[in-house]
C-alpha cells in the first residue's frame, strides 16, 4: 500500500505515541511542549504544539464546542477526569477550564516564554489573576501602562492593596510575598528598565518580580534570565498580532511551575478564560511572531534615529517636535551594559514622540496615511494614537507610534508629508489670523 493511503482501519496515532513517551516514559504537557526549545523561535512557534495534533491537517482546526463528552464507560468516570481516547494531552471538559484551540495557543507560548504559560482573556484579566494568586499587601509600581493601576485601585478597594513607587526603598516599604511589577519597555514611551536591578533588590526582601514584557516578546527579551518570577502580556498586542483579538498571557519560572495549578483553578471561578476564536487565531499569530517583530523593531529604530535627528538639526521637523523617546535612544544605559544584555535582537516597534503644541499632537495623525489613528499597538499596522485619547494621566503632547510592517520608507515618507502638511497648516491659520 502507497504512503498516505488508508486500508479503512483506524489510524495509528504514531506522531502523538512517539512525542508523548521516550524510552517508555511518559511526559508531561509542559515537557512535551518544551521539548524544541534548542532550536529557532520560528520552528518552536510553528511546531511546540505538534504533539496536541490528533488529526492529519496540517492547519489546526477551530474548535467552538463549549463542553466535551464523557466516556461512555461508566467504570472510566473520575471526577474532573475526561480523557480523549485519540490524544490524552488534548483532554477537556468544559471550555471555562480548557479548549482545544487556546491550549495550542498556551503550548507554543510554554515553549518560547521558557515557562508554563497559561492564557487569559485581555492582557488586564492577565494581571488580575496574577495579583489574586500571588495576593500581595503592597505593590511597587512606576509608571506604564494605566490600565494596570487600574486593577490595583480595583483591588484596592476589596483588600487594602497599597502602592508604593519603583524607586521606593524596598527594605523598609516591601516585605515578603509582595509584589515589586516592572513594565519594560515601558508603555507609552518604549523606554526600558533594568530587571536585573529590580529583581536584586526584590530578592532582598522576600519580594516576587512581576514583569509585563509585553512591548517585548520574543525574540526581543528573556525576562526569566534577569531574575523575573512570573510575566505578563497582553497577547492582543504582538502574539495577536493582526489587531483582530483580546488575550492575555502569564507565564511562570520554571521553578515556580507549581503556581500553574492554582493559577488555572483560579481562572476557573474567575471566569476570565480565553474564546476558542481567540486561541485559534493566536496560534495562526504566533506562527509568524519571530519575522514580524524583527522586522517591527528593526524598522522602528531606523525612524526613531532618523526622527532623534531631525529634532536636533534645527528646522522643519525640529519646529514641531520636542523630543523622542525609546529605548534605542539609552546611550548611557547602552554604555553600561545592561540594556545590550537585557535586549541583544532589537529594542521594540513602539516609541513616542513629544510634539511642543499639544494642538500640533492633536493634528498630526490626521495628515498621515499609512499610520492609522488609533489606540493599542502589534499589528501588521502602523498606528499613531493621540494619547491622550484615551489616558487621562499622559502628557497631553505625546504620539504613540506603534510600527508594522509597511517599511521604514514608506513610513518615513509618510511622517515627512504629515509635518509639512502640518507646517502648512499652521502657516495659513498665521496668516489667515494676521
């Protein structure tokens, strides 16, 4: 009998067999979606999940059944127990605890995050479920993203959570079981910060290192190796990656493995677990991830220096705007060490820029056409946002410019008719108004 071809008896699930036991040992799901972790990124985000395939397509199928059937056996029922007889690792009940689709979505991240990973359904339902688990009385925070002290001041109110800033003095502010959460690169601006000195200090005080990596994933940062415990992202941003789904993500140290059950119970009751849709379209995401963000980040740090040089020459775009801000820009952290060590494949696709009239931020996006005005960041898309459309906390004069995958000329060309269209703008109110 050729290859591929069927004599009608049922299929041998070799592929699943084989990656599920080794010398006769059966392995875990964590281990079995770990196990590429010595090749690429991109082979890791195209195949950690192969051993979950219990069917010959090659595309993962979309599942959108909310409950599974039990075994018709009723000597095989066990409580919280539903084996799938065609692949035990792709096992489910009800999809508030599992699914097909977003535990795909959860192997290939366990494999590039470089720990257990578990899904959510917004990058905030994230945080929250890490704040619960962990249940800190106080937490060190900067700035970053508002959305996070958000869910603090929620917590706040049901607990007494307080908040004390980054730069606080950890040994006499922060005691064991706390929470110190560091946002790098940091929303909106794209600056970075220095885990490695965070987690030092956290470490003196008994402290867990939260970090929120999301305008960083990989290939751009490993947060596990510069002391992080757990990490967050909101998936919607560069795991989605096509502005077309919410997510979230936690990923643990492989030493706190142990957290994942109480963290995936947790999600259980608190109802914050990820559509099938979503996991199914973040898989169909992560398989491009490594070639988008390079090319993402690479194309960002040529605007960003052709912007930082056009600000200081004088004329033209220095007139309008005041300065740029992104991580590629930290010559004295670069010089020190810690920035090249903490981020060697590239700096991020978000930076922002400081107009000097908050009118000018106003007006800026609406003469621009390859940036779309808009808020979040990740896609394929270039999108620009008035920021302070939708943070009240933000200096009124900031653009956030989140970079996709257009080109850097284009995109360059873009900026240089919107400032001139603007320059124009300006000179006819002038003289319109004289």
């Amino acid at each position: 009998m050729a290859d591929g071809e069927s004599n009608g008896a049922p299929a041998k699930l070799e592929l699943v067999d084989g990656a599920a036991h080794e010398e006769g040992k059966p392995k875990t799901a964590t281990e079995l979606a770990s196990r590429l972790q010595h090749l690429s990124l991109s082979a890791q985000t195209i195949h950690a999940d192969d051993f979950l395939n219990s069917h010959q397509s090659v595309a993962p199928p979309m599942h959108v059944s909310t409950t599974f059937r039990y075994s018709r056996n009723p000597d095989e029922l066990q409580r919280w127990v539903n084996t799938n007889p065609a692949n035990q690792y792709d096992s489910h009940m009800y999809s508030r605890d599992s699914a097909p689709n977003s535990t795909r979505f959860e192997a290939v991240l366990t494999s590039i995050l470089e720990g257990p990973s578990l899904s959510y359904s917004s990058g905030l339902s994230a945080f929250h479920a890490l704040l619960v688990h962990l249940n800190p009385k106080r937490v060190a925070i900067g700035d970053g993203y508002h959305g996070c002290h958000g869910v603090i001041a929620l917590l706040s109110k049901l607990t007494g959570l307080t908040t004390v800033p980054l730069t606080a003095d950890f040994e006499t502010e922060l005691q064991p079981g706390d929470v110190v959460h560091v946002e790098t690169p940091l929303n909106p601006t794209g600056e970075a910060r220095d885990l490695a000195s965070f987690a030092e200090r956290a470490r003196k005080v008994g402290a867990w290192l939260s970090v929120d990596a999301t305008f960083a994933p990989p290939p751009l940062m490993r947060p596990f190796e510069f002391g992080a415990d757990i990490v967050m992202h909101s998936g919607t941003k560069y795991f989605g990656g096509h502005s077309d789904m919410l997510a979230g993500v936690l990923a643990v140290h492989p030493k706190h493995a142990d957290w994942i059950g109480g963290l995936r119970a947790e999600r259980l009751v608190l109802g914050s677990v990820m559509g099938s849709f979503e996991g199914w379209l973040g898989v169909r995401s992560l398989r491009t991830l490594e070639v988008r963000v390079r090319k993402q980040s690479r194309d960002a740090e040529e605007l960003v220096r052709w912007l930082a040089a056009e600000a200081a020459e004088g004329g033209g775009v220095s007139d309008l705007v005041l300065k740029v801000m992104h991580a590629s820009l930290q010559k004295e952290d670069w010089e020190q060490g810690w920035l090249k060590k903490q981020m060697p494949n590239g700096f991020g696709p978000v930076f922002a820029v400081y107009m000097k009239d908050e009118d000018d931020a106003r007006r800026l996006p609406s003469k621009l056409e390859l940036f779309h005005h808009a808020t979040s960041l990740g896609g394929v898309e270039s999108l620009v946002e008035w920021r302070a459309m939708t943070d009240a906390t933000v200096d009124r004069r900031l653009l956030r410019f989140s970079i996709g995958l257009e080109g850097f000329e284009d995109l360059r060309d873009d900026l240089v008719k919107g400032f001139k269209a603007l320059q124009n703008e300006k000179k006819s109110k002038g003289n319109n108004g004289a």
